[in-house]
C-alpha cells in the first residue's frame, strides 16, 4: 500500500493536464452549484474579456452570482490544454456558440475571456527563435458543428 503511494505521488502532473483539470472542476462546481470550489480555483483580481452580445455575458453573471448556473448551463463539448491555457467550447443549438479562454497560472485561474457566437481561431505569434514553439502556428479554431452554416464575426486570438 505503502508502495503505491508513493509511485503515485512520483508521477509528475504536466501543467497542462493539472490546468485542464482544474477548469473540467470548475464547470463541474458551477453545474452542482458548490461555490467554494469555484472561488477556489479563481484568482480575486480575475481579468476578465468579453466578445459577443451585451446580453450573453452568461458567465459573468454567474461567476458575480448575478445568475444561477441553471439559467445558462455551460456544457463544454470539448475543451483543450494549449500552454498556460485552456480553451473550452460549447454550443446550444443554432443560437447559442461560446468559446471560453481560461489562463491559469500555478493552477488558478487569472484571467478569463468569453466569446459568444464568435468563431475563433487561436495562433502562436512568437518567433521562430522562441524557446517554446509549437508545430503549426495555428492551435485552435472553432469547431461548432451545429453552426456551420450560420454567418459569425471572426477573431484571432494570438498567444
């Protein structure tokens, strides 16, 4: 017993699992209502952006308590791990697509960006010569299946 536990805690998380866990957590505390997780894994000086109708800042209404979570259930359909973020995607039908940008810095979240029927597309822009770099400058692009059709402002995202 002894044993496993320490084979478990010599396994080094990666930052971007840990991260990504963290944000799956949050929309799990958000959907059961626990706001002592949620305010956990937020930092108190969370930076905050938002694109998209005044009147779908559904996150922000319910991070400030403004809302219920049941008012607008954010049910991420895929979420990825790309560096310091984590960049989660949902939509609703034909009239509702949201994009979530979450930075988290030593697992909190510090910064938070919300795009609402937006499509968007995140790039590396650091030199060729940066010490991280990444494959294909482009890492993320919108992918909201049930909007394909549907006419949505663009925007890039640049990291």
């Amino acid at each position: 017993m002894a044993g496993d536990n320490m084979e478990s805690s010599s396994v080094a998380v990666e930052p971007e699992s840990r991260n990504k866990a963290n944000v799956i957590e949050l929309y799990k505390a958000l959907a059961s209502g626990d706001t002592g997780i949620v305010a956990g894994l937020l930092a108190g000086d969370l930076e905050w952006w938002f694109h998209g109708p005044p009147r779908c800042q559904h996150m922000m209404r319910v991070l400030t308590g403004e809302s219920v979570y049941t008012d607008f259930k954010f049910e991420p359909r895929s979420i990825t791990a790309i560096d310091d973020c984590v960049i989660a995607e949902g939509w609703e039908g034909a009239q509702a697509y949201w994009v979530h940008v979450w930075t988290l810095k030593a697992g909190m979240i510090t910064q938070f960006r919300e795009y609402f029927n937006t499509w968007l597309t995140v790039k590396d822009l650091r030199p060729v010569d940066w010490e991280i770099r990444h494959d294909s400058p482009t890492l993320w692009q919108s992918q909201p299946r049930d909007l394909a059709k549907r006419s949505l402002p663009g925007l890039l995202l640049a990291i």
